[in-house]
C-alpha cells in the first residue's frame, strides 16, 4: 500500500503583513528571512510541518502589492500564480493592526479566481477581543482567524484548521513501481527516460531546466508496471531564485516522496560526484527510497572499467553509504547501457521486498555479538537479546536489549554492516531500531 504525496499549504498576501514570521512559527524553526523592510522574501522558501499527525509542505511567498510599473512586483504576482497552482490550501495573511488595505482587496480577487479553498489569517494580533476584525467581511472569506506570528497566539487554532481542510490521504494498492529520476539541470534525465521507452515522449532541450513539472511514464517490462517520474533538475538552493525554479525543487522532492526507486543522473564531465549530486542522494536515501546512480553523458570521453571503478571510489569516499548502492554508467545519446536499468530496478525491488526470518535474524545476531560484544556502560550492563525484521521498503531490523539507550552508534553501525553482509539489500537503505525488551 502506498499513500499519495503530502499536500502542500502556501502563504499569501501583500508584503509585510508577516507572512515569513508566521512561517516560521509554524515549521518551528528560523528558515525565512524576516524583516521590517517590505518585499524581503523574494526567493521562496517551503519546509515540512506536522500538526496532529498530518504532514503538509508549508510554502512562504513574496508579497503582492499593487503596482504594475514595478518589474519586482510582476515577478512575485507570476510566482505567487505558480503557488496558487501548487498548493491544496491557500493561507490568505492580513495585518490586523493595519487594517484592511487596497491590495487585500487585490489579493482576495486573485484567491477567488483560482478556486482553489482558502483560509482569511488576521496576524499580529496579541489580544483578540481587543482587536476589531469587521472590515476584513468585506473580503468574503468568513470569520477571520487570529493569530500571533510573534507571539503564537492562535496558530494552534490556525494548524487545526487548515489540517481540518487538507485533502484526505488516500491510500491505494500499489500496482506499479515507481521510479523518480532525479539530478541537476541538464544531465539528460528526459533524454535517458526518452532511451529507455524508444520514443521521443518528453522534450529535450539544450537549455537547462526544460522540464518544470514531474512528468509520469508508464512502461511494462517483463510483466511488471513501471512508472517514471521524470522531475525537473535540483540546483543548489542558492540557486532557486525565481518562482519557476522553486517550484521545480518543491516537486522534485515530492516525486521522491512518490517514489519507491530513485535513479539519480549524473554526468562525469567533472570526474566525480558533485555536492548537488550528493544532497540529492541523501533526500533520496534519507527518504527510505531505492537508489540507483546512473552516470549519463559516458560516451563524451574515453571510458573504461579503470574509469568508472575510480569513478565509484571517489563517489564512495565522499559518502560511504554509497558503497551499498549500484552505479551504471551509459548514454542516453548512443543507447550505451541505458536498458539495463530495467533489470537493475527489478533487482533492487526485490531486495527493498526481502523479508528475512526472525529465526535467522536471531542466529546472525548471536553471531555478530560472539564477534564482538556491545561496549558496557559505566555500572550498568548493556545486553541486547533477540532481533526481528518488521518492515520492508525499506528494510527495517530491530533489536531488543535491556538499555538500547545506551548502544553506541559505532556499534550499530557493526550490526548495521553485519546485516548487510549476510542478506545484502543492495541499492536500499537498511533501518537499525534499537529498543528495550518487554518485561
């Protein structure tokens, strides 16, 4: 069973009515720029947040004034539409102190048009029965709700509200294996996926970037369906600098919530992993996806075993868990390789499938702690008693001890290894839990 990707929240208005505080104080941490000075937030920003056990991207915008001779301005209106287009729920922020300004009015028409639902936020509020909100009906969008970005009055009520107003996750039998292609700007992804079907389905272009949206491809090979999510490139975030590119980040990274199997493209005109290849790895893994580096572009130089061997050893060395991930190294250009990807991600769903027994989870266990013993803690015996698998996609072993708070992590890292030399799960990550024994 696989549920469907998390929804996405955007906050909207004109500028500086505290859209970046309130961002701030609903994913919990300082990650927007906040300042006094109007118009501040001109990159996007989204993060992660969780109330009552939902999970949604929480997406900042610029502020939209009103004035067309300003080219900043028809820039954020352009990315503001790209949000109303993304997201689920729409967060419409007024100040309240201020009051109801011409450009709410502005704003109100948009949200209106786009059909999408909305929420009215009245922020900057400290003492709601003391702050008048009457002028803020005239916006038709209901009762205000009052909120402190500063001070977190209401935003309690507020997460309640829009969690009440998500889409509901729908959960479906899983019928085919997903599989998200991922890499930089202009590595060929659409190209490689172009190969791989024999058919020219998505566009190719020189120029950077082409592909905005993840683009699902369905294919059938050996009697098993394949989905590829073909995603536009993930720059460095540095980079994102205007509504196009942000959003292009934004699904990337929910095509890999998508996914069961990630094939990350790279090209080696530099020789080795780059860092944005690195940061797009570890979402990847981080995520509990299948991973499998595929090294595009092969055919631009002289290429041999020699090359690619050191190839993988500089990509190792720079993250180790990749040792445990399979590289292949073709063209999308010649068709060098490119099909073999196909057995590559039946092999690594098959180990993502591997259920190992308890029975012989626990007799690997005992010979992994005859080889080595758990380092004591001071005064209190540290024993760890029987283990189990219990999950799968990925593989997940727990292990059961009388202080499991005390395990080192340089000792399950042993396990961790010792696992991974008896049953492999090659291209997947391998989750260690330790936990306390019952009784």
């Amino acid at each position: 069973m696989s549920a469907t990707g998390i929804p996405v929240v955007a906050l909207l208005g004109r500028p500086n009515v505290g859209k970046s505080a309130l961002f701030n104080r609903i994913v919990g941490r300082e990650t927007a720029i906040v300042s006094e000075e109007a118009g501040t937030t001109r990159d996007r920003h989204f993060a992660r947040a969780d109330w009552s056990g939902r999970a949604f991207w929480l997406v900042d915008t610029g502020g939209v004034a009103d004035d067309p001779q300003l080219p900043m301005d028809v820039e954020i209106r352009r990315q503001v539409q790209e949000a109303i287009g993304e997201a689920d729920l729409l967060l419409f922020v007024v100040d309240a102190i201020t009051g109801l300004h011409p450009s709410d009015a502005h704003v109100a028409e948009i949200l209106r048009t786009s059909g999408k639902p909305w929420l009215l936020v009245a922020n900057k509020v400290d003492n709601p029965r003391s702050t008048d909100f009457y002028e803020f009906y005239s916006l038709g969008a209901g009762d205000p709700i009052p909120v402190s970005a500063n001070n977190g009055m209401g935003s309690g009520d507020l997460l309640d509200a829009v969690v009440e107003r998500l889409p509901p996750v729908e959960v479906e039998e899983q019928t085919a294996l997903s599989v998200a292609v991922v890499g930089r700007p202009n590595v060929g992804k659409s190209s490689f996926v172009n190969r791989l079907l024999g058919e020219e389905r998505l566009v190719v272009s020189e120029v950077a970037g082409t592909t905005r949206d993840a683009i699902d491809t369905p294919m059938r090979y050996h009697g098993r369906d394949l989905v590829f999510i073909d995603t536009a490139g993930l720059r460095r975030q540095s980079r994102i600098e205007d509504g196009i590119e942000f959003y292009s980040a934004l699904r990337t990274r929910r095509a890999i919530e998508r996914a069961d199997i990630c094939l990350l493209l790279v090209e080696p005109a530099e020789g080795e992993l780059q860092n944005q290849d690195l940061k797009i790895a570890a979402l990847a893994w981080e995520a509990g996806r299948g991973l499998i580096v595929v090294v595009n572009k092969w055919d631009l130089a002289e290429r041999d075993d020699k090359a690619s061997a050191h190839f993988e050893k500089k990509a190792r060395e720079k993250a180790p868990y990749l040792k445990f991930v399979p590289f292949l190294f073709t063209s999308a250009k010649t068709g060098l390789r490119v099909t073999r990807v196909l057995d590559l991600i039946v092999a690594v769903d098959e180990e993502r499938q591997k259920r190992i027994t308890t029975s012989e989870v626990n007799e690997r266990l005992g010979e992994l702690l005859a080889r080595l013993q758990p380092p004591q803690a001071a005064g209190r015996e540290v024993k760890l008693n029987y283990a189990t698998q219990v999950q799968t996609s990925p593989p997940t072993i727990a292990v059961f001890g009388n202080h499991p708070e005390l395990v080192e992590e340089h000792y399950v890292r042993y396990l961790h290894n010792g696992f991974r030399e008896a049953w492999g799960f090659t291209g997947n990550p391998l989750r260690i839990l330790m936990r306390r024994k019952a009784g």
